[in-house]
C-alpha cells in the first residue's frame, strides 16, 4: 500500500529528518513514537484490510527511517494490544483491531491493581447490561437487526441443551449476553459494558470448570430455565418493552451471579484469565 501523501518523501523531509538530532537515544525515541502514531491511525481506520501490515523493508522506505527505530515503532503497537509481531522467517506485524475482549482484558489489569474482587465485578455487570437490554428494545430497527440475531443464538443454544454441559454450555449461554450488549446500539456503552461482561464470562467459565470437574455442574432442568429466561428477556426485547426488559434482565442475572458467587472464592480479579479465554 503505497505511503500517504503527507509521508512520501518526495514531498516532505523524513521522519528522522523532522526530530532535532539532540542525542541519538531521544531521537530514535521520537521517531518509532511519530511512526507508531501513523501507524495506530491507518489501523484504526481500517487501512490494512487483510490483517498484514507491510513488510518492514516496505515500511522503512515509506517512513524513511532506521530499523531500530521501526522495531521500537512496532514494539509500541504491540504493547497497546493492536499489532501482534511474529518473529522468524515467517514472521511479520499482524494487526489486532480493539474490541470488547482485549479492552476487558485492559480493564482486568486495572482492576487487578487496584484490588477490586469478583462480587464488585459482579455488582457492576448486574448494574450496567440490563441497560443494554432496554436499548436493545427501544431500538425502532429491533426487528429486523437485532430479534432475529439474539433469535439464532437461543435456538443454537436451546438445540445444544439436551447433551451440552459445563464450559460449552456456560460458554453458549453467555453469547446471548454479550450479543445483548453488542446489538444497543451505542458504540461507548458496547465498548465499556463488554469489556466488564468479558471479565466476568472469564469468572463464569472458572466456575464451569469447577463444577464440572467435581461432577456437579447444574443439572438439565436448570439449563432449560437458563434458556427460557432469555427468551424471555427476548420477548421483552422484541415487545419494545425497555423498562420490563431492563428490569428482568437485572434480576436474571442477579440470580446467575448468586449461584456462580456462592462457589468460587471471592478472590480479586485476575486479568490473564481474560486474556486466555480470548487466544
């Protein structure tokens, strides 16, 4: 993909070219965090459709700069989560477009630090995505663009019912709960409420793995009632109730939170298990 017109260097000096040279360290530091910045911006604006970006001899010429100041450029980008830098003879910068996932797993660490425990993680999901579900019935497209995708979901899940158990079913049912949250319609609430319904799926599947390895994940009439209360949450959802739907999604998922708190520790909150359930 050839450089934008601002980078050519037949229009502009290079980058190296535009740092005072007080000292090479600082230079160098300047320049991959001016490259980083070009490069988040062309990611973030879905300029690498494919998933590659280009190789780092194109990208040193498009920049006109050194190749360790491009190898810091990346390193920047792969700490904040959007590139992923494979080394070796097949290696190169695979592009990681932000979403819920990784944001929960940035939010996990925060959290982390500062102590915060699984119950008050709990608190806030139980608060903030039956928001999601009024949005979702207030929605005047809900018929055509949301009912019919949270429909699949549950059919998919309710198919699946009679023989799933333990991960896969915990894992099948909390996709009707983010897909919730991904269909209201407002991209701050998405990105913030699906980053914390992230880190709980993680506390939801420690505690399937739990159960499920001491036999006693809950039995086949307690996966139907999980399904039923979707569909009707569904309903409220499809009916344009807001006000009944935020409400019953709120007590359905206080009631989900009470039986998973009451069987794992109430530990403080661990990002990696964010990060593992998203490789």
């Amino acid at each position: 993909m050839p450089a934008p017109p601002s980078l050519r260097r037949s229009n502009v000096m290079t980058l190296s070219d535009r740092v005072p040279t007080r000292g090479t360290g600082i230079q160098q530091v300047r320049v991959a965090e001016t490259v980083a910045g070009e490069i988040r911006r062309r990611i973030l604006r879905g300029d690498f459709p494919d998933g590659a970006l280009p190789k780092q001899d194109q990208l040193r010429e498009e920049y006109g700069i050194s190749h360790p100041s491009l190898r810091e450029a990346l390193r920047i980008l792969e700490t904040e989560g959007l590139v992923v830098v494979r080394r070796g003879n097949v290696g190169g910068a695979m592009v990681q477009q932000p979403g819920e996932a990784r944001f929960g797993y940035t939010l996990g660490l925060a959290l982390q630090s500062t102590g915060t425990r699984v119950h008050e993680l709990a608190t806030a999901v139980a608060t903030l995505e039956p928001v999601c579900a009024r949005l979702c019935a207030e929605n005047p497209k809900r018929a055509k663009e949301i009912v019919p995708k949270l429909r699949a979901i549950l059919d998919t899940t309710k198919e699946e019912g009679d023989i799933s158990e333990g991960v896969p079913f915990t894992r099948s049912a909390r996709s009707f709960h983010s897909a919730v949250v991904d269909l209201c319609g407002n991209e701050p609430t998405k990105m913030i409420v699906g980053g914390l319904v992230a880190l709980w799926d993680a506390q939801e599947e420690a505690w399937a793995q739990h159960l499920t390895a001491e036999g006693q994940y809950p039995d086949h009439d307690r996966r139907v009632a999980t399904i039923d209360a979707h569909y009707r949450l569904l309903d409220l959802i499809e009916a344009g109730d807001g006000p009944a739907a935020e409400d019953f999604s709120r007590r359905h998922i206080r009631s989900t939170q009470k039986v998973v708190l009451s069987r794992i520790e109430d530990r403080v909150i661990q990002a990696s298990s964010v990060r593992s359930m998203g490789s």
